[in-house]
C-alpha cells in the first residue's frame, strides 16, 4: 500500500517508549499539577459526580454540557450541574449510550446543539445523530437526523465523534461495531466509516460515491475500527483522526475523501479472542489502502482529540492532543508536514481514563474522565 503524503517521506512508525523516555511525567498522587516539556500548570475540577462522562461542548455564554454515556447531558454553569429534560431515548449498555455532542457553529443563530447516541432496544442498536434546542433546563425541537443502516446486537464501537466542517456539512464517525470486522470493507454498510452530512441529516451532492450504486451515498471515507477523535486542522484544513485497534494498532490517521484505510484486512491489531493476527490481514500494507500517519505503541486506546489553538498554551500550538482511555493520559503530538515529528505525555494517570480532549472557547483545555464517578476539568497554565 501506498502511504498518502509524499514518497521517501521518514517513518513515523516507532514505539512510543522512544520518545516518552523525553517527556516530563507526574506522580499520580499529584493530579491537581502537572509539569511538561514547556508547560506547568493545574487541573482544576469543574464538576464531578458524572457517570462516565463522553463529550463536552461550549454555549456562548460560558455554560457547558456534558453528556454522560448513563443517557444524562447536563448543564454545567460555574460550579453548578442540572440534568436536562428533553433528551433522546437512548438504549444504554455495554459502549452504548448517550455519546457525542456538538454545539453548532452559528448557536448564536439557529440555536442547534447536535448529539449521537445508541438507537434501539436489547435486539439490537445503531448509531444515530439528532439536533436539538435548549429551552431552560430542555431540549426541544428534537429532530433524529441520521441513522446507520445496519442494526447491530453487540453493542460495542459505535465511533459516534462528530466534527462540522467549514462548509457548513459535518462528518460523524461510526464503528465496526465490533461483530464482523470486514463490514468495514463494505460499501454499502456504514459500519466502519465517516459519514459526511448535511446539517440537516440530507446527502451533500458532492460526497465520493453521490452516484456509485456500490456505495452508500453517506460515505466519505471506510475502512475504519472505531475512531472516537476527529479534528480539523485550522492552519492547514487537515482532518485528523484517532482510532482504536485491537490489542495493537491504535492509528492516527489523516482522512481523504472516498479512502479506504484498511480495517481489518491491514492493520498491526491482533484478534482479541484468538491472540493471533487477524486472517485476512496478510500484511501490514495493501495496495490502495491508506497507511496511517502515525500507529500508537503500546496501546493508546485514543478517545477525544482537539488541536491546540490558544494564547494561554504557546508552545503548543499547532499541536494535536489526543486523549488515552487505557493509557490514562493526553499525547501532544506536534506534525509538520502531515508526519509527526514529536510527541510527549501529559498528565499520566492524573485522572484517569482519558474520554475527551476539547479546547474551549475560553482558551482553556477541558478533560473528561471515563469513570463511574466522572467528571469535567479544566487545565491552567501557570501565568
């Protein structure tokens, strides 16, 4: 398989272990600072009691909402937390639940905040996305935009990130769903792809495969696990995306319209049941597939990622950040021409299992912790 930047470019496919030896770790024990490479400053709680917390996203006035995966998007303004009414009915179990959510670009317009979450009852679920309004302490208007078009029992990698892009469409990721595999080699399956969108749920004209009766017409890129962080690059238009592979092989990958990026039949995962690699990857690279840009070891286990883009954090700007539920920390990846060049680990094992990475429109960073008692933090620089 050819890689996708230009030829003869390094590899950036070497174990983690190099380059954290460089990084500057904290205690455990001391989670309320932490210290970098360039960077020292605080994790300050925001509001805590949340079951297992998945996705933050920012009212113009400073007001927040959080989602928990338990079905809950609350309401967090100052020290303050009210769970809405209004919201979706969402089937919750295993990875199931209520998931992603996005206050719209033009809020300040049209008032939408997006969501995805779980669809369906104990015989099966989808991924589904829908929009709604705030009214007080309630959603209204509530409109179920999209739905994935297969139905699935497990109840395991629904993807479900979202991310609007500047021409008004969005892209929603969907996983596997961790039954079969090769549905992500599957045209017309949306498992194991991202779906690019109108704002109204509705197909744009000018998707890859508008007119292709072997594809769906929602697709914009497949052959993907389970990606749970995507972000778009503001000085370079990159959209950047992390996603999970199985015991090995988490990626991040860089997303071109109408690519197929190899799951399960390239991958440097192995089969969780059997330890052994998976039989239809034959080899790590296959023609007309995608590399990835950068393949995380030892596992990462990557949910949330957010570019850095704030006076508060200099000497990071520019650089991704992407979050770790298994590894329990936040990788600052520095890229230049779409390779990366650096990475360090930030607050490793502060809080836990790291769910989501966003910056807020504050300049500040905000963290999630994926735990029965999880909550929303804030990371301050020290002036």
């Amino acid at each position: 398989m050819q890689p996708h930047c230009k030829k003869g470019r390094p590899t950036s496919r070497f174990f983690l272990l190099t380059i954290l030896c460089l990084a500057v770790s904290l205690p455990a024990a001391a989670w309320e600072t932490f210290g970098s490479e360039y960077q020292q400053g605080q994790i300050v709680p925001v509001a805590e009691g949340i079951a297992h917390p998945w996705a933050v996203g920012f009212l113009p006035d400073g007001r927040k909402l959080v989602t928990s995966r338990e079905g809950p998007i609350y309401l967090v303004d100052n020290d303050s937390k009210t769970r809405l009414a209004g919201t979706p009915d969402v089937h919750v179990q295993n990875q199931g639940g209520m998931l992603d959510l996005v206050v719209h670009p033009d809020y300040e317009a049209n008032g939408w905040i997006y969501m995805t979450y779980a669809k369906g009852d104990s015989s099966g679920t989808v991924p589904a996305l829908a929009r709604a309004r705030l009214d007080g302490e309630r959603l209204t208007d509530l409109e179920v935009l999209f739905e994935s078009n297969t139905v699935t029992s497990p109840g395991r990698h629904y993807g479900s990130r979202i991310l609007f892009l500047d021409d008004g469409t969005l892209l929603m990721s969907i996983g596997d769903r961790g039954a079969e595999p090769m549905r992500a080699q599957d045209p017309l399956d949306h498992s194991g792809s991202l779906v690019r969108l109108n704002e109204d749920g509705s197909v744009p004209e000018d998707n890859p495969f508008v007119g292709d009766d072997r594809y769906a017409p929602e697709i914009y890129s497949y052959g993907h696990r389970n990606i749970q962080g995507i972000v778009r690059h503001p000085d370079t238009g990159d959209i950047w995306v992390t996603e999970h592979g199985p015991r090995g092989g988490d990626e991040l990958n860089l997303i071109l319209p109408g690519r197929n990026y190899g799951w399960p039949v390239a991958t440097l995962g192995r089969d969780y049941r059997t330890e052994e690699d998976f039989p239809d990857a034959r080899a790590r690279h296959k023609e007309g597939m995608e590399d990835p840009v950068f393949e995380f070891l030892p596992t990462l286990a990557p949910s949330g990622l957010a570019v850095v883009t704030s006076e508060r954090f200099p000497a990071w700007q520019g650089n991704l950040l992407a979050g770790g539920l298994r590894a329990e920390r936040v990788m600052r990846i520095r890229i230049e021409d779409q390779e990366v060049v650096h990475m360090e680990e930030l607050f490793h094992g502060t809080i836990g299992r790291i769910r989501d990475v966003r910056e807020g429109p504050d300049g500040y960073l905000y963290l999630l912790n994926d735990r029965a008692d999880g909550g929303l933090y804030r990371v301050e620089p020290d002036s």
